[in-house]
C-alpha cells in the first residue's frame, strides 16, 4: 500500500481548504505524495525545488509526466517535449506572448472584454466573481483573438474543462476532444486559406512553420 502524506482526494471539487492543507504541508516538507481521485502523486510544493524541477529535464522529464496524459486528447502540444525540441516548439509561438507584444493587447482586446462582463454582471449588484468574471474573462479573451462566435464561447469553456479532466474522467475528455476537433478543424483550415482574416496570434505562429506544426499548433492553441 503506498503511503500518503494526506489521504485527503485533492480532485475533490468541494474541498474548501486545499490552499490551507497545502501550505502545512509545504511548511513541514516540502515534497508530499497525495490523492487524486483513484491516484496517487508527488507533489512539489516549494517555489526553489518546482525551479529546479521544471528545468532539470533529464531528472523530471515533462515528456514523460505530460505526454501520454494529453496526447490522445489535446494533440502534440509543448507541454510534452522536453529540452531542445521543447524550445524550438516555444519559439514558434513566443513573438506573440512577449512582454513588449501584450501591451498592444490591452486598448482594443483585454480592457473592452473585461468592461463588457463587469457591464454584463453590474445589474446583478453582487455577485460571485469567480464564476462570473475571473473564469469567463480568459476565455473572451482568447476565443475573440483567434476569431472564435462569442456565441459558442461556453462551448470552448466546457471542452476545455472536459479536457483538462483526462485523468478523472477520460470518457468525458474524449467526447469533448471529438466535438472540439469537429468543431475547430474547419476553422483552423478557413484561417490557413484566408491568411488576411486569422489574428495576430494565429498568423505569427503559422507563418513560421511548416504545414504539418502549423497545423497541429492552430488546433492546440483554438
């Protein structure tokens, strides 16, 4: 029986002091085995040894913790590489996230959608804002970059939901892959043929690579 360090399910949606238990356990130790669901898993839980994880690749490989989990469902993604192939798929698609790039952002994208949501929940007085606001707002943001009907943006919010979900509940994660691919595929394909209507984003990631991890990224990133 493998021994752990809290039996607590940490997958539990109504486990109200997570952040609590983590930090007792942070101060006392630092690296911790917990429950996920039907799992179990090390957990690193401080800033200077999560530093020395993430960039010690051949001890704590990404590919090996992160591909087999979301590959079948989300598709070659730069989660699942690790050194020199992991920074060449970065740098495809670094230009568009720099620091010097996100200001140009924030006039015409990031501050009219976080005006349009607070103006969406202001007749409500109160308000949960999690749900209605810190949740929605990434989600507006990026499905109005890569050109996606704010009519369907609930839709990208639960595939993406179901997806991250592959662990617990992959029979969810792999119908709303199936529906994500459907849906997105014909976009991805109306961008690459009509290069003048695809965003910033997409453009400067597909303009830099061959065909094949263009489109394997377009579909990662939508």
């Amino acid at each position: 029986m493998v021994h752990l360090d809290d039996d607590t399910d940490y997958q539990d949606p109504d486990l109200l002091d997570y952040q609590d238990r983590l930090a007792r356990l942070r101060d006392e130790r630092g690296v911790v085995r917990l429950r996920f669901g039907d799992k179990s898993g090390l957990v690193v839980l401080r800033h200077d040894d999560a530093t020395c994880a993430f960039r010690e690749d051949t001890r704590f490989s990404k590919s090996l913790a992160t591909r087999p989990a979301t590959f079948p469902f989300m598709g070659p993604n730069i989660q699942g590489y690790d050194g020199h192939e992991h920074t060449v798929k970065r740098a495809l698609v670094t230009p568009a996230f720099r620091r010097t790039v996100i200001p140009r952002y924030i006039a015409p994208r990031l501050r009219p959608c976080a005006e349009e949501l607070v103006a969406e929940i202001a007749p409500h007085g109160a308000t949960d804002l999690m749900a209605t606001f810190a949740k929605r707002y990434p989600t507006r943001v990026i499905t109005g970059l890569l050109g996606i009907p704010r009519a369907d943006e609930d839709r990208m919010a639960e595939w993406a939901k179901a997806m991250l979900d592959m662990t617990a509940a992959p029979d969810e994660a792999r119908r709303a892959n199936s529906e994500f691919t459907e849906y997105v595929a014909p976009l991805v394909e109306e961008r690459r043929s009509r290069p003048g209507t695809c965003k910033r984003t997409c453009s400067t990631v597909t303009g830099k690579t061959s065909e094949r991890l263009a489109r394997s990224i377009a579909r990662t990133s939508i």
